[in-house]
C-alpha cells in the first residue's frame, strides 16, 4: 500500500504523535531505574471513613461490655418485688427472632 498524498496537517499529526510517544517512553524508563536504586518504602493511605470507622471502632472497644447502672438498677427493683416482666414484649421479640432466623 503507497501512500501519495500527506497534507501539511496529516504531517504534522504524526511528529506530534512520535515526540509524545518518545516521551512516554523516557517517562516509563524513569521510575523503573529510580525503583530499583531506591530502598522500597511501604505506604498506606486511609481514607476518611476509614478513619473514622476505626475512631469508632476504638471508642467501642472502650466502653464496657456490661452496664452497671442498669444491672443495679434491676438488681433494686427485683429486690424490691418491683420488677415485671411484660409477656407480651416478650413473646413479640421472641417470635420476631425467629422469623429472622427462619427468612435467613
């Protein structure tokens, strides 16, 4: 296949071309050889919902797992004969874990 005719602007379509490939290519040469005479350094960058779900995560991880204010609480009522228990609450919250359990 000939190519005859090359304009003014198909030409210098093509320099440009070649002059931005050339570069590239130093561009890749680059880092490549500085890489290797550079001692590898390990970098994490975390994003801020990262950052805050670790934040999160320490401040819980804080907190005690059982609460004392209420277990005295109920220690108090159920000495005092005070405590009820709702059955119907019960039977609701019953009946609802298992229907997560069965749709699971």
């Amino acid at each position: 296949m000939k190519i005859s005719k090359i304009d003014d602007a198909t030409l210098q379509m093509i320099q440009q071309y070649q002059r931005t490939d050339r570069v590239e290519d130093r561009s890749q040469e680059k880092p490549e050889k500085a890489a290797a005479s550079l001692v590898p350094e390990e970098k994490v960058n975390l994003s801020t919902t990262a950052k805050d779900v670790q934040t999160l995560k320490n401040a819980i991880s804080s907190l005690p797992d059982v609460r004392e204010d209420k277990v005295q609480a109920l220690r108090e009522q159920i000495e005092k004969g005070a405590y009820k228990v709702d059955a119907e609450k019960v039977a609701e919250k019953m009946v609802g874990e298992s229907l997560l359990d069965v749709l699971s």
